[in-house]
C-alpha cells in the first residue's frame, strides 16, 4: 500500500505525527504545500523540494491559483509513481485540505481519504467546501491527531489536586485568553491554592519537549477552545483537562480514568497514539481501495 499525504500551508499541526502514524500500515510520500522551498530543488521541477535524507517527503511552493498548485502536486505525484511504483490513495486533512484534492484525486486516478477531527468550520462558504470535499471522498474518518507517545515523558509520581499550590495551566492565546482569565478569577476565589501557569510551544525540538514537561508536571490543563491540541498531549502526559462542553473535546476525553494520572496517560496514549491512528487508517485505506476497484470493475463491465 502507497500513500501520497497531503498537508495544507494551513495544517494540520505537528504533520510528522500523521506521517508517523500512516507509516505503521503503508508507505507514505508527504508533499507539503509551503510559500517558499527550505529543501533541495527537484531536478526540473524548481517549485519542488525534496529532503535528501527522507526522499519520500516534498515541498511544493503555493502558486497564485489553487489548480496550479494541484498540478504542481500532481507532477510529484508523476515522480513518485515513475521511480517507485504507483500510489494507492491519497490522504488529505480537514478542514485544511484544498478544494482541489477531488480534481487531484480524478488526474492521479485514484481515490481519497479525508480525515477530520479539528476545530469547528465558520461560514457559509468554508462549509459547501468541505461538503464538496466529504462527497467526493472514498472514506471519511473521524480521527484525533495522532500524538507520538515516544516523545512524551514519563508521567512523574505526584499527589494531584492535594498538594499546595495547585498548578492550573493553559497555553495563551488571544481568541480565547479573556475567557481564561475570567474563569480562573472565578476557580481562584473558590480556592486560593490555585496558581495559572502560562505554557506555550516555541519553535524546534527543544520547545516541544519544555512544553510537555510543564503539562506533565501540571495538575490541570485548562482550554477554552471547541479544539486544542495541546489538550491531547495534556491527557497522555496523565494530566486531567477542563475545557469547553465541545463534542471533539468530549469525544476525546470520554470515559478516560481521570482520578489516576498514570492509568489516565497509559489508555490516553494507547487510544490517541501513532499505532492506534495507523490502525484506523489502515481500515480506511483499504476501504478506498476496494470501492476504486469495484468502480474500475464495474466501468469495465459497462463498456463490454
């Protein structure tokens, strides 16, 4: 099984964690649409990146308009297919995902995978695209991101909510930071033991890693977003979320074993970690596999 996967200037976040989690089931080829190449030049494609350590991984620059981006795609496409035999799906994101991946999909002749699983989409116009998307789809799948449980910490052995002070952390961000502050003023004056500890993830390895500490050692994360990722890597650290009564939020977070943090951060990773996610892709691909040759049979058929 080839898979060609697509990610947007707009996402998803933490695209390697996809690519990870696709690895365990197929061999995946990642082209990344970008506004400018940070790698080598193809040879005669010069708006195409590719990485000389991972050959399998692209850049390709954003054109001014979307189908010309969409060709640019599918001449790497071409590549891949020409040096390493042809792709079986594609496999794009919402609601990032171009409004071209059906176009795309129709050229390479192959089907398309859609996951969801990110914030609400505002608009009329930004939802008929994403209803255009879902039609033309193989499959559609629900699916959280996938967290790679390899580069979380171990969860520490800690005494949560009864020691002093309580460490409530949030990640700043200024469509949601008054509702924040206001909240906690609110927690604060009921309890004086808590104390808000601004977290966020700068740039590069060592941002992610600092960033995953302090959720680790925090004794609640708090969100008031529909859809934060952060609270994810939050549950499998074995740290317990407050957030929004949001059906992703809470469909993520049912039925997770809040009270004990090492019991919440082994089922949060075996339920969101890379191998889970592949799992329910696999499923899916092969899915759109067996429909694309039910259609190629059936098309047959009718011109015999």
């Amino acid at each position: 099984m080839r898979v060609a996967m697509l990610f947007g200037p707009a996402g998803p976040q933490r695209p390697v964690d996809w690519l990870k989690a696709a690895g365990t089931v197929a061999d995946v080829v990642g082209i990344a649409s970008v506004p400018a190449l940070s790698l080598p030049p193809v040879p005669g494609l010069p708006y195409a990146g590719r990485d000389p350590e991972l050959p399998h991984r692209y850049e390709v620059v954003t054109a001014a308009g979307q189908h010309l981006t969409a060709r640019r795609i599918m001449a790497l496409l071409r590549l891949e297919a020409a040096e390493c035999g042809r792709l079986d799906v594609l496999h794009a994101h919402a609601p990032c995902a171009d409004v071209t991946v059906p176009w795309l999909a129709r050229a390479a002749r192959i089907p398309y995978v859609l996951t969801t699983g990110g914030p609400p989409l505002l608009g009329r116009l930004a939802r008929r695209r994403a209803a255009r998307l879902h039609e033309s789809a193989a499959a559609v799948l629900a699916l959280p991101h996938p967290v790679d449980a390899e580069a979380l910490p171990r969860v520490p052995a800690r005494a949560r909510i009864h020691q002093d002070p309580v460490r409530v952390a949030v990640t700043g961000g200024a469509e949601d930071w008054d509702e924040l502050v206001h909240a906690f003023a609110e927690a604060h004056a009921r309890d004086a033991r808590l104390r808000l500890q601004v977290i966020g993830e700068l740039p590069g390895p060592r941002g992610r890693d600092e960033l995953l500490h302090d959720l680790a050692h925090a004794d609640l994360f708090a969100t008031a977003r529909a859809w934060d990722l952060t609270a994810l890597d939050a549950l499998c650290c074995g740290t317990p979320v407050v957030g929004p009564d949001a059906p992703a939020l809470v469909q993520a977070a049912a039925a997770l074993p809040y009270h004990r943090p090492a019991a919440l951060a082994a089922e949060a990773r075996r339920r969101f970690g890379t191998a889970a996610v592949g799992a329910r892709l696999a499923t899916a691909y092969a899915e759109a596999c067996a429909g694309a040759y039910a259609d190629a049979s059936a098309s047959a058929s009718g011109r015999a």
